[in-house]
C-alpha cells in the first residue's frame, strides 16, 4: 500500500525478490495535475501499471468492497509506505502475520504526514527510518528496525527524500526477513519523547523575519518544493515573493527592513543575524537572482518586506 514517491524503491526490492510474491498493490486514485488539470497517476501506479501485478486504486482501503478483494487474496503481509491513508482495524487485522509501515524518520520523533520537511525545518543534523509495526495510533507500533542518517548542510527536503526512500527499501527487507524467521526484536516507542510532524499548510511558508537567520534559511531548504518560503515585497504592496535560496550574513536591523539593495541581491534583516536573498521567483513568473530582481523591482534600503 502506497502512492509517493518514498514508495517506489521499497515495491521494487519486494518484486525483485524470488522469496516474495508481490500479490496486489494498493494506491491513490488518478488525480486532476498541472495547470489543465488532467487526470495523473500517483508515482507508485504509475512504477507498477507495467509489472503484471493487480493494481486497486482507491480513495478508501477500509471500504467493504475493497475488503472484501484484499481478504480474497489471504496476504501474509501488508507493507505501508508513503500511502497518505489512515488505516483501521478490519484492515490491520487481514494479513497473517503483520502490517508494517515504512517511516521516514527516527521515531518516536516526527510521527505524521511531513517527517522529512519538519527534520530540515527545524535544524536537526540527523534523521533516519524507522520500519515499524503499523496499528490504530498513528507512527506509533513498536519499530522492527532503524536506522540513522546525517542531514548535511544543504539538504533539501528533494534530496533527501530519495536517500531515505533507498534506505527504506534496504531495511524493509532485513524487517521481512526477521517477520519471515520469527526472529524480531521490536522496540515499543517512548512516548515520552514524541515529537509531531503534521501536514504542511500554505501559511507554513509564510516568513516571519522575526525568526533567526538560521531558522528561515532551514525552512527554505525543508519547504521546497511545496509550500515554499514566501513574503510581501515590499509590505502592503500585495506583492508575493517566494525565496528559493539564501545565505546568512552578520548584519543587524528591525526584523524585515531591507538592509542593502546591491548587486548581490537584497539583504533582509531577521530576528538574529541577516539573509542575503540569493535566489527569489515573484509570483507569476520564473525563478532569478535576488540581482536580477531588484533591476524589476523598485525598492531600497529602509523598505519592510512582511
């Protein structure tokens, strides 16, 4: 059970293999894309349409009929990944030995729909995936295996999203072969310790300039592609522009005020420190240098982006 793109590499090792036997996947239904909005199959449909296993799309996989296709086929095994459903119990409870899920984060940190982009967000220098029993409470089963990786310096959420989907695949299969051997050492989560991931919203990308350097520049790098770090420029002109890359300088002012306006693109004072807005995309039009913007654009030292 799968639909994104973290899904793909873990459906392939599970093809590939000859122990495996790969006897339906399920995923999201087409939906409407790009600007004609015509109808497009999810990553995960589309990797497998070609592969000669049974495909049900579907919006519900809790729903009658559709268990009643999933009981017929007496599955061993359901394996989760990227699959943007919750699942309930009469679902739980068909395969014969377990439901697991394949996480994008060392949990009990970052259980939810954004582990990846909330670990850039918020500054950590280290994630992982977690391969975990699946049960009612979200991100919550005991973990089969986890395994850790460094968030380097200019990791992107589209970066880093393959590195972890290919580590996903590696441990799934070491995670089936310990179900297959009855040989699992699972390891119940602290709650103590949890920390939530919730879906991104638009107004996440809304710069507060009152924030750190640091702290924008990290969500810029965790909110791409979507939502994407974003402000009025200057303030009340209703001009949105979106920040597609920085970089920090040591420069002081009020929280927002442009600092300098050269040729190196303008210089944004925050809460601590400065940005220098190295590459920006006003709205309506392609991205360019922050250089580039200001030769379109009038604005000067003093003036307040919001």
């Amino acid at each position: 059970m799968g639909a994104g793109e973290l899904a793909c590499p873990a459906l392939r090792v599970l093809l590939d293999r000859p122990l495996d036997e790969v006897v339906a996947v399920v995923t999201q239904p087409d939906r409407p894309s790009g600007r004609r909005r015509h109808l497009k199959a999810c990553p995960v449909k589309a990797f497998v349409q070609e592969k000669g296993v049974p495909v049900i799309d579907t919006p519900n996989a809790g729903a009658p009929e559709v268990l009643e296709r999933l009981a017929a086929l007496e599955p061993d095994m359901i394996v989760v990944a990227d699959f943007g459903q919750f699942l309930k119990k009469p679902v739980l409870d068909l395969p014969a030995k377990a439901c697991i899920n394949i996480h994008p984060s060392l949990l009990p940190k970052y259980r939810g729909a954004a582990p990846i982009q909330w670990a850039i967000a918020n500054g950590d220098t280290e994630t992982g995936v977690s391969v975990l029993y699946v049960t009612q409470k979200m991100d919550a089963g005991d973990i089969i295996v986890q395994e850790k990786v460094p968030i380097h310096d200019d990791a992107t959420a589209p970066t880093l999203e393959p590195l972890l989907a290919e580590l996903g695949a590696t441990l799934l299969v070491r995670a089936v072969e310990d179900i297959r051997t009855d040989s699992v050492k699972a390891v119940p989560q602290d709650e103590a310790q949890v920390v939530l991931a919730p879906k991104l919203t638009k107004e996440d990308g809304r710069i507060d300039w009152s924030m750190a350097a640091e702290s924008i520049q990290n969500r810029v790098r965790g909110f791409v592609p979507w939502p994407g770090m974003f402000c009025e420029a200057p303030a009340g002109s209703g001009h949105i522009l979106k920040i597609v890359a920085v970089r920090i300088e040591d420069a002081d002012g009020q929280p927002g005020d442009l600092i300098e306006c050269g040729h190196n693109g303008p210089l944004v004072a925050c809460g601590e420190k400065a940005l220098r807005l190295v590459k920006v995309q006003p709205e309506g039009k392609t991205a360019m240098s922050g250089e580039a913007y200001l030769c379109g654009h009038r604005m000067g030292e003093g003036d307040r982006l919001a």
